[in-house]
C-alpha cells in the first residue's frame, strides 16, 4: 500500500471517528446523489483524454 492511500486512509478514519453516524449517513447520501459524469477531460499539453479527473497526465506526466 502506498504512502499517500495510506495517509489518505489515517485521514478518513480520524473524520469518521469525530463524526456522527447521523453526519456519515448525509455525507454519504450526498455522494449518492452526485450523478457520474461522462465529461471528457483533456491534457492540455499532449491532448490525452479520460472520463475521470487527473492531476497528471498518465501519458506525458504533465502536472494539469
């Protein structure tokens, strides 16, 4: 596991434990209705294109 997932995760839990379980119900029907979106985004360095967001650039490494 790497670094980041695995400080990523420390964060989550240490939210959850401060949180309600009435907060984490909310927080989590919120994200549920979030609609996916088909958006296409594109690098803007090597005209890579993806249906998710990225910071870098699968393809060029390119920092967006």
């Amino acid at each position: 596991m790497g670094l980041v997932r695995k400080g990523d995760n420390e964060q989550q839990r240490k939210r959850m434990a401060k949180m309600s379980m009435r907060d984490q119900m909310m927080e989590r029907a919120a994200q549920e209705r979030q609609a996916p979106t088909r958006d296409e985004i594109k690098c803007h360095s090597c005209g890579f294109k993806a249906h998710y967001q990225f910071i870098r650039c699968p393809e060029c490494n390119e920092v967006q």
